[in-house]
C-alpha cells in the first residue's frame, strides 16, 4: 500500500512538471498582433486614432431604467448609490478597421458619486489606458480627456485623448462612430 502512494504522488508531481514543460514550450494562445498605425508629431508626441463603429462594436449597455439593453435581458443594478450611472462596452478597430481591443466608457451625472466620464481602453498586446473625459464637449463637439494612468506600453506616457462622434456617410453600413484620438508622450528620462 505504502508503495501504491509513493507511485501516486511521484505521478502527481511528473505530471505537474510535464504540464508546466508543455505550457512554456507549446503556447496555449498565440495572439495576433495588429501593426499600431502611430504617427509621429514634430514634438515628439505619438498621435494614434481608434474608431468604434456603432452599432455594429457595442458589446454592452447598461442604462438604469431601460429595457432594451444590450445584451437583451440585461438587468441592470438600480441599486440608489449608482444614481444614473450608465456603462458600456466596445470593440475597438483600428484606422484599418482591424479590432485591436476593447473599452468600456463609464458616465453619470448623478450629484451623489460626483458627474464623471471614463474611458478604459484594453489593446492585449500593448497595455490599458485609464482616461478621465472633461463633462462638457468643446464647440466643435470634441471632449477632450487626460490620460490618467496606464499600464505596459502607456504606462510611463501621459497626454491628452479626443473623443468625437461622427455621423456615417449614407452609403457606410454604420450609423456613425466614436473616434478616440490619443496624443501621448513619454518623460525625459535622467541624462547621465
């Protein structure tokens, strides 16, 4: 019997080192990376742009009070502390229309949890940016926003972001689109 668990635990230990091998050496997800289209500024800023198609990249939508959510049969909280605080969730295409990642925006003008508007913005093989939109748009209808923090890629630059709608030609097969423009730069580092 004492040999019976010897053998027992040394397959436990084998197998958990041979599953360890074979995670390291076969990718269990291989991700395919888009080519960021950056353009470089003359002052050394990197501009980028992101679109989201509507309503073709919207995954979610959450709206206190509303019955035709997105999923369909979404039962958003309506819990008092959230006030009118209304969350939604986009693919995010490049300026190829290629998807390179996600957001979600976050709103609400609710007195009680102070009147925000929030993007976060995921592309896997580059990082997350957290930005925090101004409430009112610009003349022009673009709100402007300060990236806030972020992490891999974004996480030492810091700059703005433009959020705009845009109508759609009659000929697109889309109502219209969100365009993210982010201007960021990175901090001199210590020259020795």
């Amino acid at each position: 019997m004492r040999r019976l668990f010897k053998t027992f635990i040394f397959g436990i230990v084998l197998g958990a080192f041979g599953a360890g091998a074979l995670v390291y050496f076969v990718p269990a997800v291989d991700l395919h990376r888009e080519r960021s289209l950056i353009s470089v500024q003359p002052n050394g800023g990197n501009l980028e742009k992101f679109r989201i198609n509507l309503p073709r990249d919207r995954i979610l939508v959450g709206l206190p009070g509303v019955d035709d959510s997105i999923p369909a049969g979404l039962d958003w909280p309506g819990a008092e502390f959230l006030g009118d605080m209304q969350a939604e969730v986009f693919k995010v295409r490049d300026e190829n229309s290629a998807v390179v990642g996600v957001a979600s925006r976050l709103a609400s003008s609710s007195e009680e949890t102070g009147p925000f508007i929030e993007w976060v913005v995921h592309l896997p093989a580059r990082g997350t940016m957290y930005v925090q939109m101004e409430l009112t748009p610009a003349a022009d209808g673009v709100r402007n926003g300060v990236l806030r923090s972020g992490t891999r890629e974004f996480e030492p630059l810091h700059g703005n972001v433009r959020e705009q709608f845009v109508l759609a030609a009659e000929d697109d097969d889309v109502q219209g689109r969100i365009v993210l423009e982010t201007a960021l730069v990175g901090t001199l580092g210590d020259e020795e």
